[in-house]
C-alpha cells in the first residue's frame, strides 16, 4: 500500500464515522477525482470492512486508483 492515500484515508474515515455519505462522494470526486462509479466500489468496500482503519481505507484507495507509476 502506497503512503500517498494515508492522509486521504484518514480524513475519508473521519467523514464515514460522522456518517455523512454526501461529503464522501464529493471527497472522492472533488480531491482525489474519482468517477462516481468508482466512488460507489470504494464505498461498498470499505463497508465490508471487518475493522475500519486508515490503513485498510488507504488500501481500498490504493487498489482503485488508476495511478500506476511503474
């Protein structure tokens, strides 16, 4: 997992524990300009997740972005 989506995630958890989906969405659209379908996948991910942390958000982040520096 890159360090790059840590911040990102901890902020998009803080929004998710204050259960406000609407500035999720226009996190991921506005800052890290993913498409709304792509959204909706990280959503439902990090829903299913056991235990939600910045890591496995970053993760889930990561595992969706179309950045490929290699």
């Amino acid at each position: 997992m890159s360090a790059t989506w840590k911040y990102p995630a901890r902020r998009l958890m803080k929004m998710i524990d204050a259960n406000n989906e609407t500035q999720v969405h226009m996190y991921l659209e506005q800052f890290l300009l993913f498409p709304v379908d792509i959204q909706d996948r990280i959503i439902e991910d990090i829903s299913h997740l056991p235990h939600c942390n910045s890591d496995a958000i970053a993760e889930i982040i990561s595992n969706h972005s179309i950045v490929d520096l290699r």
